[in-house]
C-alpha cells in the first residue's frame, strides 16, 4: 500500500511547479501538478491527492473561487499561495475553506513545514471522533452537523457556514468553557503562529457571532475574556437534548 503524501501543485508559473515539484519528492513526498482549474479537476479524477497547494491568481478561474467549489464537495486540505501581501486576500481565502496560507515570495522548506503541519492534523482525528459516528454536536439550541458542515438554529433553520467559521466553530466545540487565545486558535484551526498584527481571527469571530445571534456587546455564547482570548460559555452535547 501507498502510503506516500500526494501532494498537488497548482500553479500557472512552470518555473514555481518545477521548484516545488522537485523539493517536495526530494524530501518525502509524491507532487502531482497542474497548471489551471481545468487540469486540476482532471488530476483529481485520476489520482489520490492528500493535499493541494494552490495559487490565488490563476488565469481564468481563480483560486478563490477553486477553493470553494472544491470545498464543496470535498475535505482536501488546501494550501493557498498568493504573491498579495493584504490581510483580506488572506481572510477571503480562509473563508473559502483554505486550510492555510502561505505569501509569495516564499522558501520552499516554509512551504514543506507548512504541508507537514496541515496533513498531521489532518490525520490526527481519533478513530472514535470520525464524522461518521460523530455527526451533530448540540449547544444553547444550535446543532453543529459535522458531516453537511452546516448550523442548525434553535428552530431548525439551516444557517451556512464558510470553512474558516465552521473550523473554528469546531474548536470551541471540542474546548467548551475553556478559555483560547489567538495563539491557540491559529494553531488549531490554520497550524501556525500567530502575527501580532493578524486579526484574521477577531474577524472570524465576530462573523461566528453574528451568525449565531451572539450580540457583541454583550455575547452570551462566545464570550471576550480580557487580555486572554474567547471561551464557549456553553454546554456541548452529541445527543439532541
């Protein structure tokens, strides 16, 4: 059995793919590439692929927009380049469903660390925590599917989710009533250190919140703990109370 990491490389650059192509099978790894959404969809037809790493502005169908129709129908781990240096081209390609992110220019030994990070925790899900004996997770009246990735409100009203808020939504369901810091949350949620000056995750919360009727005022489901970071003030539950 296989058990080599097939990495896909998208990227309209030959001189990126052949770069990446040679250090990722110089150091473990089996790299697929494609050059297009087109050539992408087609390789994942004919191959396994553990992980893509995908660049944000390809012609034509950009990698945006790449992400969230994958994101859709599948939970291969993303990797996002992109040689724009704003935090909202960064928070865009999370929302689509990037598991990570990465700004060009870039070292290749960044990108190989990063891709390790992703697929560890990717692997990392217990046996006994698979989606398909842990489907719902029930707090203060919403339902959390953990296989359709969607909430449910109080009155059983499908509320859409985009990957970031889904990922971090999850965490704070795995962790209730334990406070997490933006440290931690990057790191659960993206695999990686946090930027002092990356609010990505502020933003995510304050659009959790809003989804989920938590006024920011005074929130009673995710709650602000000064100087500290933001705690689930709620019982979870995998059965329907």
């Amino acid at each position: 059995m296989d058990t080599t990491s097939h990495i896909l490389v998208v990227d309209d650059d030959r001189d990126i793919r052949t770069l990446l192509a040679e250090y990722l099978d110089a150091n473990g790894f089996r790299t697929l590439t494609a050059t297009n959404g087109h050539d992408m969809r087609q390789v994942l037809a004919e191959s396994r692929v553990d992980l893509i790493v995908l660049d944000l502005t390809l012609p034509g169908e950009d990698g945006l927009t790449l992400c969230r129709n994958l994101r859709a129908q599948s939970s291969i781990p993303v990797i996002m380049l992109t040689a724009r240096g704003e935090p909202l081209d960064r928070i865009l390609g999370l929302e689509m469903g990037a598991d990570d992110y990465l700004a060009k220019p870039f070292e290749p030994r960044e990108l190989f660390a990063r891709i390790r990070s992703v697929l560890r925790r990717t692997h990392a899900l217990p046996p006994n925590m698979a989606a398909e004996q842990l489907q719902t997770l029930y707090f203060s009246g919403w339902a959390l599917d953990l296989t359709a990735r969607h909430l449910l409100n109080p009155e059983g009203v499908v509320v859409a989710l985009s990957g970031a808020e889904f990922k971090i939504l999850k965490v704070f369901l795995d962790h209730p009533n334990r406070v997490l810091n933006r440290d931690q949350l990057l790191e659960l949620t993206q695999g990686r250190e946090a930027d002092p000056f990356d609010r990505s995750i502020d933003i995510q919360i304050s659009r959790l919140r809003q989804k989920l009727g938590d006024d920011a005022r005074t929130p009673t489901i995710i709650k602000t703990v000064r100087n500290e970071g933001y705690v689930l003030a709620a019982g979870v539950s995998a059965e329907q109370p």
